[in-house]
C-alpha cells in the first residue's frame, strides 16, 4: 500500500471521479517505491547522519517545514523579469488554459452522465443477482450454461452428485464470503463481526444528487443491530479541482441502532480497584472503543485548525483509507460480487503495482555472493581427506 500523503489538508484529497468505473485506482494506491536494501556508501552514511540529526532534533525538522512551506507559491521574480509584452503573452496562455480547464470539467461531467446511464442498465443484473442469492428465484438454464467452464461441464456428464437432504436457501453467506476474499475488507473484519455480516443479504450502491455516491448495506433480521439498511455517503466539493477531477470531501455513515449489549464496535473492559480508607476492592467495568468493520459507518472527521501537525496527518491517513475502502466496495466488490465470492477477482488484482523491471531479486545477488565466498574458502574448507564440505540447498525462489 502507497504511505500516505503527509502535511496536506484534505481538500487536496482528489479523487479519480465518482463513476463507476475510473480508469485509475484511488489517490491512496499511488505507486510508491518499495524500499530496498542497498550497499552501504559515502552517501548512505550522510543520509543516515542526517537522519540522525533529524530525530534527535524534532524542532529542526519543524523549522526546516516551515521554511519550505512558506516558499511554496513564491513567485522567484522571473515572470516579473521578462518585458511587457513577453509577460501579455503569458497572461495570454493563462487565458488559453483556463479554457481548457472548462472543457476539462465538461468531459468530466459527461463522463459522470455516461457512467450513470450504464448504472441504470447495470441495475436489473444486480436485482436479479440478489433474488438468486436470497433464495427467491433461480438462474435460467441458459445464465448456468453460460457460467459454467470446459472443465465444469465435462464433470457433470461423467459424474452423478447425489443430493441428500434439504437444499439451502440462495447462497449462504455469500456477501461475507465475498468481502473476506477482498484483501481490504478483510483486514477490517474481526470474528465477532461475522456472525453479524452473516446476515448481510445485499451490497448496492447508488449516484447521489450532488457529486457523490451512496453505498447499501440490506440485512436480515439479526440478534445485533435492529437496522434494516445501513449506509454511508460519499460526498465531493462542488467545485472541481485541477484537471476537472471532482475532489473528495468527506463521508456521512448512519447510525447503527444496537440491541442491549450487543454492540461489536466496543468492549467491556473489568479492572479493580481498592478503596484507600476501607481497603475494600470493587471490580469496575467500563466500555472502550474496539476494532470491528462497523467503524466504517462512522468515519473520521477532517482535521481542524486546531489539530497540530502529528494529528492532522493522522487523520489525514485514516481519511484516505476510509476513501479508499469505499472505492474498493464501489469499483470492485459490487460490479464483480461473484468473482469475489469464489475467488476469481483476486487473480485480476494489481498485486504488481509496481514495475518489477526495478527491483531485482535479492536471491541473485546473494547466490552470487555465496558462489564467490564457496569459491575464496574452497581450499582452506577441504577436509584432511581432500573432502569438500556439502552445499547447502539453494533457497526456493518464488516466482
């Protein structure tokens, strides 16, 4: 996963467009390098002191901040330099693009349109979707016949399975399932919610009236929650950024109405305590915030004024990711539900986000080292027998 965007405020959180299909993944899946480990020079000594003196000095990092920030949109007297008329034609150009800024914001807005067209065409297969997956209709012949692999169809024709008992209802924990194949999900999901998503009987999402988009979450009746639906909203700024793009702006999630002790989102927590005077103990129980995929309707709020640095970026970070899992369950989970539920999807994630011309494999370089130590110590290993000492196995490499 990209690091986060460090010391911005979070109305530069862009995100790619609120379709339903962007071409590029969400401003947190950026592609960052993944650090190495490199031979050890002059220059990696400098940046290792340098690092030093950093962490040992927090107020020099801070002045050093502050110093670049308040360069940032300085003009360094260039533009001012040049003659009149060289800096009309300046002004000329800047004119020149704001016009295509607007046909920018134009594309973008038809883009949305087109997207939202195709949603409305998308909607009666996720209707029927969900009737299959809830038991209340069946796949035609021809949708089985035409989900069915080479390799599935010849298993039947040679193979009778004999079905015993009652026949479940649509496909069990189907939504669950889906979400624990989805790596993001997953990480959020802990034990104790999956007896709640259990009865989890639809995902869908729908376009709001301003930028934006709404994701639902129907459930069954469950002994945690007496919600029927659950959703969260996606909002935009209602101006768009550079290039159009429309920008993230925060994120609203409904209230959960808990049944008496049931709330997953939070734990009791017991501890002692002893009276000064008496010396009596009495066990105090009190509730404290827990992980569980249901903070995700409760997202965190952008940063005030007042936050300090450290926090901003903190809650900068959780902002991004809360964006990010709902894009994942937007572009991902919902148009592909089935590819998740068995698996399929993941083979078509972007595991290699990065190039892997720029990495090279650690197992070469230290295969060859140890060839060069095997053949430098060949002679003083051989035993009085004339007898070479076994090699050891070559690691495996992965491929």
């Amino acid at each position: 996963m990209a690091e986060p965007i460090r010391n911005k405020k979070v109305d530069n959180i862009t995100a790619p467009t609120p379709q339903n299909t962007p071409a590029n993944a969400a401003p947190i899946s950026s592609r960052a390098q993944q650090p190495g480990v490199a031979s050890i020079k002059e220059e990696d000594l400098d940046r290792a002191a340098a690092a030093s003196l950093f962490a040992q000095n927090p107020a020099l990092v801070s002045m050093i901040q502050g110093k670049l920030g308040s360069l940032v949109g300085r003009s360094s007297g260039y533009i001012e330099s040049l003659p009149p008329i060289v800096r009309r034609r300046v002004a000329g150009l800047k004119g020149v693009q704001k016009e295509h800024s607007k046909l920018e914001a134009d594309f973008q807005e038809e883009v949305l349109q087109l997207e939202k067209k195709y949603f409305a065409k998308f909607t009666p297969l996720y209707e029927k979707r969900s009737k299959i997956v809830n038991g209340a209709a069946e796949p035609t012949e021809d949708e089985v016949k035409a989900g069915k692999n080479e390799d599935e169809a010849e298993s039947e024709e040679t193979e009778k399975v004999e079905e015993t008992g009652e026949a479940p209802k649509g496909i069990p924990e189907f939504w669950l399932s889906a979400m624990k194949n989805q790596i993001s999900l997953a990480e959020m999901i802990t034990d104790r919610d999956e007896q709640a998503l259990k009865s989890l009987t639809d995902i869908r999402m729908e376009y709001l009236d301003r930028p934006g988009f709404r994701l639902i979450f129907e459930f069954a009746e469950n002994e945690y929650f007496t919600n029927k639906t659950i959703t969260k909203s996606y909002f935009y700024q209602e101006e768009n950024g550079y290039g159009g793009d429309f920008i993230y702006d925060h994120a609203e999630g409904d209230k959960i109405d808990w049944k008496a002790n049931k709330d997953l989102t939070v734990k009791i927590e017991s501890k002692k305590q002893r009276n000064k005077n008496t010396k009596q103990t009495r066990v105090v129980k009190k509730t404290v915030p827990t992980e569980s995929f249901f903070n995700f309707f409760n997202p965190p709020k952008p940063p005030t004024d007042e936050d300090d640095d450290e926090v901003s970026s903190d809650i900068e970070e959780r902002l991004e990711l809360d964006y990010q899992l709902g894009e994942d369950i937007k572009e991902k989970l919902i148009p592909r539900a089935i590819d998740w539920f068995t698996g399929e999807a993941l083979q078509f994630e972007q595991l290699d986000d990065f190039d892997e011309g720029e990495f090279e494999d650690e197992d070469d370089e230290e295969e060859d080292d140890l060839s060069e130590d095997r053949d430098d110590d060949e002679d003083s290993d051989e035993g009085d027998d004339g007898s070479k000492p076994k090699q050891e196995a070559a690691e495996c490499k992965q491929s």
